[in-house]
C-alpha cells in the first residue's frame, strides 16, 4: 500500500515538476529518492 501510493506521488510530483519546466540535474537519483521519502513517510504515518 505504501510503495504504490508513493510511486503515484512519485509521479505527480515529475507530471508537477515537467508542468512547471524545472529540470532536474539527476532525476535517475531524484524519482527513486522521493518514492523511498514518500514511501516512509506513508509508512511512519500510517502503520505506528
């Protein structure tokens, strides 16, 4: 529940970014980074 809700944030957050044309220096490091920051956080959030 936790990965596939961050990996759809992961892709909001890139749909948010390319809408607003902020180009990333290293989106291989970027996108896995923020699905594993998203994927605690939902983890932290939910399942104390």
């Amino acid at each position: 529940m936790c990965l596939a809700l961050s990996l759809v944030l992961t892709g909001v957050a890139r749909w948010l970014l390319a809408r607003l044309r902020i180009t990333l220096e290293f989106p291989v490091l970027t996108y896995p980074s923020l699905a594993a920051l998203f994927s605690f956080a939902f983890w932290f959030a939910l399942f104390r």
